[in-house]
C-alpha cells in the first residue's frame, strides 16, 4: 500500500467476479431495461389517445379560448363618466 493512502486511512479493496456472475448481472440489467421500456410504451400507448381526447373535449365544451373579436366603431373609443379638470396652479398643500 502507498504510504500517502496509509496516512490518511484510505483503503480501495478491488474484487473478481466470475464471468458467469457478471454475464447474469449483464443479462439481469438488460431484462430490466427492456420490461421498463415496454411498460412505458404501454404507459404512452394509453395516455397520448386520452390527452387528446380530453383536450378534444374540452375545447368543444369551453370553446376555443380566444375572446371575440369587437365591432370596429366608426370614433375612437369613449370613455363615459364625470371629470374634473385640475390645474397645476390652484393646488393646495395640506401639511
């Protein structure tokens, strides 16, 4: 052992598996990729068509979510109410 990795109390222990344990952790990795990328092509398989479906619904029922379009008046538009012209001058302070 190199002094420096004794000095700071630093072990690596390596191991060998056999070739046939390593093979079936291969084999055991690859059957757990393929069973979860065939439940989640089954998963999409069955969520795509009802997320389209429900959005199909849904805009058919709450309609399109555009607001409509107004008539164009002939002046610009008019606001209607009661209003006060100030003028800069006539202001009072208030302390």
């Amino acid at each position: 052992m190199d002094p420096f990795t004794r000095r700071i109390g630093f072990e690596v222990r390596t191991f060998r598996l056999q070739p046939w344990k390593l093979w079936l952790l291969v084999a055991t990795g690859i059957a757990l990729a393929v069973t979860l990328a065939i439940a989640m092509a089954g998963l999409l398989l069955i969520l795509v068509p009802a997320v389209l479906v429900s959005g199909l619904v849904a805009r058919l029922l709450l309609g399109s979510g555009a607001a409509p379009t107004p008539r164009k008046s002939e002046g610009p538009p008019v606001l209607e109410g009661r209003y006060e012209v100030v003028e800069p001058t006539a202001r009072r302070r208030e302390s």
